[in-house]
C-alpha cells in the first residue's frame, strides 16, 4: 500500500449535466470542438464505493451547500467484483470549485476490507496516513459508470465524459441507473481558468452543479 500523488495538486473541475441528449451528438462536438480534443485512454468501467459517517456527515454537507466539502471513497476499474481489480482508497477536498485528490493503493483486498454485510469495513486495514481520517466512516453508496477521457492539443484541459451513471446500496441489494444522463467535467490548473471559460463557450451546454454522491444518496435513500 502507497500514497499515490494526483498529476495535479490543485485543480479547478467543472461539470455540464445533459439530459436526453446522444452519446453520438457529444463525442461529435467534442471532436469539432476548436480546442481540438482527443481522445488520450482507452474508455473504461470505473466503480466506487463511497465512504461516510453513520450520521451521513458528508451527503449532509454537500446538501447545506458548504463552501468546503470533502469524500472518501474506495475505487476500482474495470467491471470485476471490488477485490479482483486493485482497489484505491481516495480522499477528494473541495473548496469553492478548487479540487484536491489524495489517493493510497489498496491493492486486492477488497474481500478482506469490507465486512459480510457490506455495510461496513475493517478500517485497521486502511494505511495509517487514512487511517485516523475515515475512523468510524463505513460504506453508504455504490457508483459505477463508464468514462472517456480526451486533452486539448496544448494539453491545457482535460474533459471526461461519464454514462451509464447506475448506484446501488453497500452490499448492492438495489441498483438504479440514471436514465439518459451524460456527465461532462473539465478538469484545469487555476491558471487556466480563463482558457477553460473561453472553451466552455464553444459548446451549446451551460456549466452546471452534479454530484454523483448527492444524485446517488438522493435516489436510494
């Protein structure tokens, strides 16, 4: 298990949510878009199993519109069970629209690290430098979608596009899937802000508010 640094320490992240609108018709404006993105990775399955306090400390957070939020969360790749693909136990911190992401390799432990139930984990198996951070926290919400990601030809700017947004219980005995949903983050150094909002401007889709865990917590429970 090791710390894993993000390639960026601060960046600003923006999000355009679109509702009834084709997979086809985004990736045909993402590729005409004057900023000419490509596409860098090859698109992939990413699951996650969301961490909060019994009081649900972070869904409440993020519903009051703080100013500064913070998540925790377990994640994998690929369409296996969690603990047959390594699994990442990620801290992400937000202020205002600036994002910090802390990441530890968990491995394949995801047998060992969450209990029978689903409900809750072993946290003394969490590095100690997460350890004392996520004491007391267990799972509350299960995310998976699929994601492309794409980088402007000065690599400025980097845009991912989520769909197939499903979310299930811990121990995954409901599973709902948003209907016709298509998520587009940008993801920017400060520095570029101005760059980034010259960009959003070339699309026909306004710069909107989504959280997975405020949409996912909100539909299940």
């Amino acid at each position: 298990m090791k710390l894993i640094l993000d390639q960026t320490d601060v960046r600003y992240e923006r999000k355009m949510l679109l509702i009834r609108t084709s997979l086809e018709e985004v990736l045909q404006r993402i590729h005409l878009h004057p900023a000419f993105f490509r596409e860098v990775y090859p698109g992939r399955t990413i699951q996650n199993l969301y961490l909060d306090s019994p009081n649900l400390d972070a869904w409440r957070t993020h519903l009051d519109g703080s100013v500064t939020r913070s998540k925790f969360r377990i994640r994998w790749y690929g369409t296996h069970a969690i603990g047959q693909s390594p699994l990442i136990l990620e801290h992400k911190s937000k202020s205002g629209l600036v994002g910090r992401k802390e990441k530890i390799a968990l491995g394949s432990i995801g047998h060992e690290l969450i209990r029978e139930d689903g409900k809750h984990i072993h946290h003394a198996m969490i590095p100690s430098p997460m350890q004392e951070r996520i004491r007391g926290m267990n799972p509350s919400l299960y995310n998976r979608y699929k994601r492309r990601y794409f980088l402007s030809l000065d690599r400025r700017l980097r845009l991912t596009v989520d769909e197939q947004i499903r979310f299930g219980r811990p121990d995954l005995s409901f599973l709902s899937e948003l209907p016709n949903h298509i998520v587009i983050e940008y993801k920017y150094l400060p520095i570029d802000e101005q760059h980034a909002q010259t960009s959003f401007q070339e699309f026909p889709w306004r710069i909107n508010k989504f959280s997975k865990y405020i949409s996912g917590m909100n539909l299940l429970y």
